[in-house]
C-alpha cells in the first residue's frame, strides 16, 4: 500500500501541493484528477522521488520513502509513465523493455510471464526488435506502460496515458489497464483528462485543486460533488453523468 | 556457466565479423607488406586500440572524453618505467626519484602494473567526472589531459619530457597487435550488449526516463569510464613495447584529435563504427600525406601542401558532423547489415 501523509511541495514562493495525504492499497486504481496547475503531476514527481517534498512523509508497504532518489523508490516497486515521453529511442522496443527487466532482475525478480502476456496485450509483440523511434504515438505510450510493468512495481502511476490518443484507442487502452489491475494486481493511481477514461477506469478518485485535495471518493460521488463541479467538472458534465 | 543475453550473442557475431576483417588486414600485411606498411598497420591498430576505449565511455555514455591519449600515456609510461632494464634507466632517468631507476620487470607483470594504476587513476576521477553534466565533464576531461601531459612533460626525471624515453624492450610486433585489437573488440561488443551496456545507453537517451527504470546512471558511467582507461592503458603499452621509444608529445592535442576524427566519422555508437572510422582515416590520411609531398599525379605537378592533413581531419569533423552526426554507421553495427529484415 502506498501511503502518503501530509505531502506539500513549495516552489519559491508558490505552493504547488498542499497538505495531501491519501492511501493506494494493492489492487486499487486511483485517478488524480483536476484543472491544469493543480499539482497532479508535482505530486507523482514527488511520488516517484524526482522532487523532493518541502513536507510530509511517504511510505510503501510500511516502507519509509523519505530522502530516497528516483532509481532508489523504483527498484523499491514505484514505476511510472511521464506526461511527455521518455522513451529511449536509439534502443529497440525489446531493449527498452529490458532496461526494466536488468533492474527487476537485480531486484530478485524473475522474468515474469505476465510480461511475455502484456507484450502482447498492448500490441507490441511483433514490434521487438524494431527502433523504439519507428513506433507510432500511441504505441510509444503503450511501450511506456509495458516497460513500467516490466519493473513488477507495486505502485503503477500513469500520467496522462490516454493523451492524444482518438477515442477507439482509448476504449483499448482503458481495457488493457482492466486487464492489468487483474493480472498484475499493484496499486495503480492515474492522471488524465479524459473523464469518461477515468470514470470507467478508476475504484477511487482524488480531485486536486490549487495544490490542495477538495474531493476523494467513487467516480459516482465525484461526478456529483459540488465542488468538484464548481472546480473542475463543471454543470454540463455533472448533468450528463 | 555463463548465460548470454540474445544482445550478447549478437555482440558476438558482430565481434566475430570484426576479428575476421581485422585478421584478414593483418595476416595480408604480415606476408605481403614492406617494413614501412608493418608499421603503418601496427600504428593503426594500436590506434583501433584507442577508438575503442574511447568508444565504452563516450559511445555508451554519450559524455565526450578529451583525456584519452593522457590515459594511453599513463599506461606507456607506467609500463615502461617498470619494464626498461636497470642500466639503461641508469643512464636515461639518472635523477628517477623513489628507486625508479633501480629495479626492472617482466614485460607482463609491468603492463598488468601499468594497468592497475592506469585503472586506479581512472577511478578517482571517475567518482568526480560521473556526476558531472555532459558539457562539465568535458571541459574537466580536457583539463586532465592538459595537466597529465605538464606532468610528463615537466618531471623530466621521471618522463624525460619531450626527449625520448629509450630502451623499453620490443617485446610486440603486428600479430600482437592485431591479438589485442580483437580481444579490445570483444570487450567493447559485449559491455555494449550487456545490461550495464543497454541501461547506460538507455541513460544516455533519456537520464530522467532511466533513473526512473532504476537505472544507477553514475555507476554505469563509473564502470565504463574505468574500463574505456584499462583499454586506453593497454593501448599505451602496445605503442611502448612495439617503438621502444616514447615521449610525451605523441599523447597529447594531435592524437586526440585524430583519434576523436576516426570515431566521429564511424559512429561514436557502435564498435563497427569505431573500427570503420580507424582504417578509413588511417589509411586515407597516408593518400592525403602523399599530397602534402607535392607528387606528380597524372603529369600535373601539385604544389607542396604541408598542413593538408590537419586541414583534412578538421573537415572529417566539420563535414560529418553537418551532414550526419551519428557517423557513418548510426547506431548499426556489422551483424544488422547481414540480417533480415524482421519487421
């Protein structure tokens, strides 16, 4: 279970997260959602240990997070997607994969067959050997979902997956994680714009705002949460909810 | 047992392709060159040797290193401060500070020596330079070398600076050479395909997106950094034990960049490139020497045109860096132009 307990991130004299503080247990898909600026990328930056918070505390399966970097948290199971890409493109698809596998493996992690099957499911199995840079744009954010996988995380943190994709993709893409929430069984926590995504997608759902958390609760109780609406949603999308 | 990674096994191939043009250049210049093309051969090779300590750093890291002729002079030296007999040293190192100039070794023991330090130094640096941004190690990387080559230019008692370090022992000859290039080949092919090799090109593509594939970006560097020195120190004591004669003028500002003009022009990426870039320019800089004689060329006679080298090795540079700056291999090495294509 990720857990994070009164994390703020001050920026000079800007506060770009305020005071949050949420659970992720195994198995649960969290969205993050809210305006642009609202901190939601600040915080899985601060998550995955590429910003260091101003305050708070963080843990995973009791484990304290505090003062450690980046590759430190991921081989602890923190794996994650950027909102712009990084892929490494002068490798192949299969290579890109594997800079995830070298670290699991160190880890003590078998090569897990769960792999070979997302591969698969994200319709990259016959693309392996190919130049990371040949792939489309929606492939590319397919490899960067099965790379993060190929870590064995317990915390999967997804930033914007479904950007730029058209809307068939994304009904794919929402499938394929589904599938991934089952058979992978980590805690997941997902940041997107596309609320039908998200709402079909998520168990739980946290609205940010200005840095600070105004909303947590079920895609249902989010969609009918007057601040929320008020914020974010707002009346059109609250009514065809 | 040993298990290889696919990559690995490719590496090999790749490697094996390599040994053979190296062997086939080698064995054909053995039996069929003059003294002068034995020589020419032997200074390529030890030149490929150079390319390719380069290349575990530079092309894997992708931090460009100006220091690698002082580490290829550091292991010159170093051997043959230990290897030259003690009467020779007598007389050339009369003033040699801490019984420099009173004991010999085997050739093998002094090159493992020569090694270890070269190995040593390369180290301590390394835990500064790794952690540097790109253009910052660079500048530091050249300040090593600037400093490396006062020091064997100005403790003369040591280095006998711009003089000639004689009577190391020619204990190598071309077969040697083309041996060690082979196994340098093999080193570099497999580091390249290893997991060290594919997660520090990974940081070099991305260092954000493979910190957070928990790639130990400093580490990788770390490993390379040392193992491109041990190949630059072995290099250094292949040019040592072939001449017998060494000064500091040769591991500095020229060969520096020639060195760097071979690997730009292969491809900093791969080894294929590495070799490529080597035997292109070597041998075409003896077409360019033979212009600068102001020879007779179909009863034109050209005018003298000393220079013409530097100006050709600057172009080499200037011209690949401006119409394809991941040289002329890219990121493919030798095996990939036999395969099929699978996509």
């Amino acid at each position: 279970m990720l857990v994070l307990n009164d994390i703020s991130k001050q920026f000079g004299g800007v506060r770009a997260v305020s005071n949050v503080s949420f659970e992720v247990p195994a198995g649960q898909v969290r969205g993050l959602i809210g305006p642009n600026g609202a901190g939601k990328t600040t915080l899985i930056n601060l998550i995955s240990g590429l910003l260091t918070p101003s305050s708070g505390t963080m843990s995973l399966e009791g484990d304290i997070l505090d003062g450690t970097g980046a590759a430190a948290r991921t081989r602890k199971g923190i794996a994650r997607t950027f909102q712009n890409l990084r892929i490494f493109e002068n490798l192949s698809v299969g290579q890109n994969i594997e800079v995830a596998q070298i670290t699991a493996r160190s880890e003590g992690h078998e090569d897990s067959i769960a792999i070979g099957e997302a591969v698969e499911r994200f319709d990259l199995a016959g693309k392996l050997r190919m130049p990371a840079n040949a792939l489309s744009y929606g492939h590319l954010r397919r490899l960067e979902i099965v790379r993060a996988l190929a870590l064995n995380p317990k915390v999967l943190m997804l930033d914007e997956p479904a950007a730029g994709m058209n809307e068939q993709e994304t009904e794919e893409l929402a499938e394929a994680l589904d599938w991934v929430k089952t058979r992978f069984g980590c805690a997941t926590l997902v940041i997107d714009h596309d609320l039908k995504f998200i709402m079909t997608l998520c168990d739980r759902i946290t609205v940010l705002n200005m840095g600070a958390v105004i909303a947590e609760g079920t895609p249902r109780e989010i969609t009918t949460n007057q601040d929320v609406i008020d914020a974010y949603l707002g009346e059109d999308h609250s009514n065809a909810a | 047992m040993i298990r290889l990674s696919a990559s690995q096994r490719s590496g090999l191939v790749g490697a094996a392709l390599l040994a053979a043009v190296l062997v086939a250049v080698g064995v054909a210049t053995l039996y069929f060159g003059s003294r002068y093309q034995i020589r020419l051969v032997y200074s390529a090779y030890v030149n490929l040797i150079v390319v390719l300590g380069l290349q575990v750093f530079m092309g894997n890291a992708r931090i460009t290193n100006l220091s690698h002729s002082a580490f290829m002079g550091i292991g010159a030296y170093a051997a043959a401060l230990c290897v030259t007999p003690e009467n020779i040293k007598k007389i050339s190192l009369p003033a040699a500070p801490w019984g420099l100039a009173d004991f010999s070794l085997d050739p093998v023991l002094s090159a493992a020596i020569a090694i270890a330090i070269t190995a040593v130094l390369a180290f301590l640096l390394g835990l500064f330079i790794v952690r540097l941004t790109s253009i910052g190690a660079t500048i530091v990387t050249l300040a090593v070398l600037v400093i490396v080559h006062a020091v064997f230019l100005y403790r003369t008692d040591i280095f006998k600076g711009n003089q000639a370090f004689f009577g190391i022992p020619q204990v190598f000859d071309l077969a040697w050479v083309v041996g060690i290039a082979i196994l340098a080949v093999i080193v570099c092919r497999l580091f390249r395909e290893s997991r060290w090799g594919i997660q520090l090109r990974a940081s070099a593509d991305d260092e954000v997106g493979a910190a957070a594939m928990g790639v130990e970006i400093y580490k990788l560097r770390l490993i390379a950094w040392v193992l491109g020195a041990v190949i630059l120190a072995v290099a250094g004591i292949c040019y040592a034990y072939f001449l017998g004669t060494i000064s500091a003028r040769p591991f500095y500002f020229n060969h520096v960049f020639l060195t760097l003009a071979m690997l730009i022009l292969g491809g900093m990426r791969t080894v294929t490139g590495a070799v490529l870039g080597t035997f292109l320019i070597s041998f075409g800089l003896e077409g360019v020497r033979y212009l600068e004689t102001g020879p007779v060329l179909l009863g034109i006679e050209l005018p003298e045109a000393l220079g013409l080298s530097g100006i050709a090795l600057g172009a080499v540079i200037v011209l690949t860096m401006a119409f394809r700056p991941t040289g002329i291999m890219g990121n493919r090495e030798i095996e990939t132009l036999f395969a099929r294509k699978t996509f």
